[in-house]
C-alpha cells in the first residue's frame, strides 16, 4: 500500500507539528536538562522543555488547521504566499533541527556559548515576522472569494 503525500500547505504544518512533538518528547525523555533559561535583562524566564515542547506543536497544528479551513471555504488564496508561508515557517524548525547540534560541536569548549541564545530567538522573531503573510493570504482570499 503506498501513501499519497498531499503537497498542501496544511500538510507541511501538521507534519511539522508532529516532528516537533516527536523530537522534543525524546530530547525531554533522554535529556538531563529538562528546562529552558531564558535570561532577559535581570529576570530569567524558566520553561520546562515539555511544556515548550506542546506549545510549538499547537501552534504548527493551529496554523495547518487555518490552512486546512481555507482549502474546505475553497477560498481563492495566493499560491505564492502560501507557499512563501509554509516553506518558510516550516523550514524555521529545520534550521533549528540542524544547526543546534552543529553550533554545540564547534562551540563544546567554550565556557559561555552565545549562538545558542542567539539561534532560537533570531528564528523565532523570524516566525513571528513571518505570520503576516498568513494574515495578508486570508485577507486576499476574502477579497478573491470562493474558488470555482
């Protein structure tokens, strides 16, 4: 039996939403750190790596479920944003896939590693900058209407 894998936008984003669940979940299960710092000024911010973990796999499921809403509407969005959107937005999380462990093994020896700071927060404010183009499509398809 083979499986057919729908090129849509709303696919990337559940498929993505699962990765994340299943690496986070493993890396919380094998990890000894269970918690994410985040040191902002004078104040650090303490998040469990599980609870990290569930929030960005919501949040990749809620935007694949947008996605799907406006493919059931069959309202007319823009090819090119969605897939400017979707590719982007998903890459973000192979960026991060690849590059940590990479950063980790050529900074190993250094007693305080920047890049490991730097990485998740550039591609987060990366996300976030991105999410228009979501909002912009949605806006363009009420504009469009229903496709044929």
């Amino acid at each position: 039996m083979k499986i057919k894998f729908k090129h849509r936008a709303d696919n990337y984003f559940w498929v993505t939403a699962l990765l994340i669940f299943i690496v986070g979940t493993l890396y919380y299960l094998i990890s000894n750190t269970t918690t994410l710092d985040i040191n902002i000024h004078d104040t650090y911010f303490v998040i469990d790596c599980f609870h990290f973990t569930v929030f960005f796999t919501l949040l990749y499921f809620f935007l694949g479920a947008i996605y799907w809403i406006l493919y059931t509407l069959r309202l007319n969005i823009s090819p090119k944003l969605t897939k400017l959107h979707a590719k982007a937005t998903t890459g973000i999380v192979f960026i991060y896939l690849v590059a940590t462990p990479i950063l980790n093994i050529i900074y190993k020896d250094s007693f305080y590693n920047d890049s490991a700071e730097i990485l998740p927060l550039l591609l987060f404010a990366i996300f976030i900058l991105l999410q228009p183009l979501l909002l912009i499509n949605i806006i363009v398809g009420l504009v469009r209407g229903k496709a044929n």
